[in-house]
C-alpha cells in the first residue's frame, strides 16, 4: 500500500494519524481510497468528477502530479504521496 501524507488541516479526518497506508495502483485509485477509508476527507480532495481540486496539490516523489500523468501517475507499494491544501483566510 503507498503511505499517504495527511496535512495538518485534514487530520480530524485520519484520526490525527499523519501517515496513512492506502492500496491503490494509480494516484487516483489511491485518493480514491482515501476517501472511502477515511470518511469526510474524500470531497476535500477531489470533485463530483473525482478530478483533484484546484486548490490542493499532490505530490509523488516530490513531483506535482499535474505535471506527470496526474490521476493515472502509476503508484506501488512502496511509494509516498504528500497532499498539500492552500490554506486562505483573512
């Protein structure tokens, strides 16, 4: 399963856990998953058309995946993600 880091925004919805194992064989398998384990935290990251939001970026292996094949960014086992979300306020 790929580890998945939860930023600090999102962790009511792992359970404070910072690090999460999901199974998935693509970037988009994997959030996929995410939400589904991890109820509440899936809209936060991904559309009514499961396309990722615009405001929240992810990386594998420190590369935007918007800049690979970005959901179809093929993951194994051992690989990480790190999900950021631009935080705004005033």
């Amino acid at each position: 399963m790929a580890k998945v880091r939860i930023p600090t925004p999102l962790l009511g919805f792992t359970r404070n856990q910072r690090e999460v194992s999901v199974p998935g064989a693509t970037v988009g398998e994997v959030l996929f998953n995410l939400g589904q384990s991890y109820p509440g935290i899936g809209p936060r990251l991904l559309d009514s058309n499961g396309a990722v939001l615009r405001y929240v970026t992810v990386f594998y292996k420190d590369e935007d995946v918007r800049f690979l094949q970005q959901l179809n960014t093929p993951v194994t086992e051992e690989d990480s993600l790190t999900i950021l979300a631009a935080m705004a306020g005033g």
